[in-house]
C-alpha cells in the first residue's frame, strides 16, 4: 500500500470508530475486507488509527472536522506536512482538499492537549504543574515495557535472551524487574524469551505497584481485581508467597493458568464464593477498576467515552471494593488499593474517604507514578490496622 492508500485505510476505519464501533472491531474488520494489505501495512494503519484517536480534538481542529478525513488531515497537519500530496482523489487516494478541510484555531489548553473539556479542570487539580506535561505525553504512543520473571531468570538475564532474538531493551528505573523494549518490540510474543516464560509485558508502573510490597516467603496474598492476572503473576515470581486471583467476572481469569505454567509460578483462581473461606489474607491487593486515565495511550478511546456520570459511578465502586476488600485482611495485613488513574478523585480521595469512615485502619504508604516518569500513570496506597 502507498502512505495515501494507508490514510485512505485510515480514514474508513476511523469513521467506523466515530459511528460507534469499539476500535479492535473496526480495525479487525477493515483487514478482514482488505486481503491485499501485508503485515507492515496493517501495523502502520494500525499506527495511524490509534495516534489520531489519541489526539481526537487537536486533530479535529487542524483538519476542520472531527471526522476520519479530518482526522488524517490534522495528523499530516501536526507534523508540518502537506496533506495536498496525498489527498490527490487519484486511485485508493483522499478526494482533494477543499475549503471544508481548512484548520481552525484551537478552542481552549484542553483542546490542544486533548483532553475532553468537563475533565481538565479536574485534571489540573490532580496533576498541578505536571498537567499539561501529562497531557502532551498521552498524545504520544506508550513504551513497551516487560517483567523480568525471577523465578527464571534477572533483569540482566532476560535482556540477554531477548537480545539473542533481535530485541533490544534496556533497564528501567521504576523497579528491579522493568525492562523497556527500544528496538524489535513486535518481535517480543514470537521471541523465546517469552515463549520459555522469561519475560511477560507489563507497565513498568504495574511492576512497581507489586514491588512497593513487602512480599516475604509464607505470606498469603490476595490479587482482588486479577482481570487478566499480570499482577498475580508479578505476586506470584516471589519465592514462598501463595497467590490467590480473584475477578468478580472470573472468564477474566481464563488464560491466567496457561500463563502461570508458562511463567513457572502457581496461581490458585478463586470463584466470589470462595473468597470468604479463603480469607483472611495477609496482603489484598486491589487494583480497582478505574478510568484508566494513566494507560489512556494505549486505550485512547477511553479517554474520550468516559463522562462526569461515569466518573462518579466508577468512585462509588473504588469505595465499595475498598471496603470489601478490607474485610478479607487478616489482623496486622496490608490493604493495598491500586489504580492505572492520574486523577485524585480515584486515587487520595477515595483513600481518604475510607480513612474517614474507617477509623481504626492507617496509610503506611502513598505513592504516584506519572505519564512523565516513563510509564503508565498508576498510584497505590497501602492501608494497616
């Protein structure tokens, strides 16, 4: 495909999005329809697609329309490019600019840094001088980032097996298990360093919210909100320490122990009702469901589905899991509440809130991680009573 028949590809996929079809549906139908389109043409379609929902809004006003054409011609327009030379309306090309494709000026910060409008006074107050920082990294496409697993191998180690396949990666500072893909990052799920159980990826925030614990051998941890399970197996890598996953909707869970074998560690997945008689647990950690704004450049269309409403339903359930979850710790435990979220309305407050009702529990821990540290944005607190 010619870069022109690329944003054609673009601009097609990126209508099905805005008409309301979820992005994977969109992108898996176009390549479906599109038998001619190699590998390397439906990664940079892919590429495309997910930079422009990154950046929605600026795009939208560079291009004159928030529209998949609009879009693409605020993408070209954004890097000082000419949109003229591709959209020539020749064969699989754009139909040429007209007066309707003309940019506008932005509206408002939120706009040029593509936040939506109700949530950046609110993301302000959370982030402060670090906002518009934040902002401007989401725009950009996120790090790959692996786990190092110790029950195989060392940081060190792993960097050498995935070296040996063509992939470079260097240490990263936000734990001892991080690793950063710099080069090869689409070779990593065919490497052997995956495939033996070496690596696994993950955020290096995620990794660092398991690291802040204090995993010592015969302790009993519960991982709350497993989803796919990449912190219980992050728990589970600790020598000694027996690691239970638990989802309110198990089918999260189903490829947990296909991973845990490859990883050479052992998972024990609870259904709901078998928490209760698990516990008490010596450690719970909850990485309660969450906006997501830290892990926004890999989801971007989250960013923009999410509403005021939809932000205060998601508080009430981060206090009602927080104080679930408090139940299961056993006398002198840790809580620890976790989230992939940048702002305080998910993170200290619902915390403190707990805190207010909940007299008798203290904050041992509080600690952020921002976009502009490198990873995802993540924060964990870890409570004791």
């Amino acid at each position: 495909m010619t870069p022109a028949a690329r944003v054609q590809a673009s601009i097609e996929i990126l209508d099905d999005i805005l008409a309301g079809a979820p992005v994977e549906k969109a992108l898996t139908g176009w390549a479906r329809r599109s038998r001619f389109a190699g590998s390397k043409d439906r990664a940079a379609v892919r590429d495309l697609v997910f930079e422009a929902l990154r950046c929605k809004r600026s795009f939208s006003a560079l291009g004159g329309a928030e529209t998949g054409r609009g879009l693409m011609i605020g993408s070209i327009r954004s890097t000082g490019g000419d949109p003229e030379t591709l959209f020539t309306g020749e064969r699989y090309k754009p139909e040429p600019l007209t007066a309707a494709d003309a940019p506008r000026a932005f509206s408002s910060d939120a706009e040029r840094c593509d936040i939506p409008e109700w949530l950046w006074p609110r993301f302000q107050t959370s982030l402060g001088d670090q906002a518009e920082a934040a902002a401007q990294v989401l725009q950009t496409r996120a790090p790959v980032h692996l786990r190092a697993n110790l029950t195989k191998t060392d940081r060190a180690g792993a960097a050498a097996a995935l070296s040996a396949d063509g992939i470079s990666a260097q240490h990263h500072p936000a734990c001892e298990t991080a690793l950063e893909v710099t080069e090869g990052a689409r070779k990593v799920a065919q490497s052997r360093a995956y495939s033996e159980g070496l690596v696994e990826l993950q955020d290096a925030a995620s990794q660092a919210v398991v690291a802040a614990l204090d995993l010592q051998p015969g302790l009993r941890v519960l991982d709350y909100c497993a989803g796919g399970g990449g912190k219980s197996l992050a728990l589970a890598a600790h020598s000694g320490v027996e690691v239970f996953a638990h989802d309110v909707n198990a089918g999260r869970m189903r490829d947990l122990p296909t991973r845990a074998k490859r990883a050479g560690v052992g998972v024990t997945c609870l259904q709901p009702e078998d928490v209760a008689r698990q516990a008490p647990f010596d450690i719970v950690l909850t990485d309660a469901p969450c906006s997501g704004s830290g892990s926004w450049r890999r989801a971007p269309a989250g960013k923009w589905a999410l509403s005021e409403e939809g932000l205060n339903a998601l508080n009430v359930l981060q206090s009602d899991i927080l104080n679930s979850a408090a139940q299961l710790v056993g006398p002198g435990g840790i809580l620890a509440y976790a989230t992939c979220s940048m702002l305080d309305d998910e993170n200290g407050e619902i915390v403190d809130g707990f805190l207010k009702l909940n007299p008798d529990w203290t904050e041992t821990l509080r600690k952020s991680w921002l976009v502009t540290h490198g990873a995802d944005g993540f924060f964990t607190s870890h409570l004791t009573r």
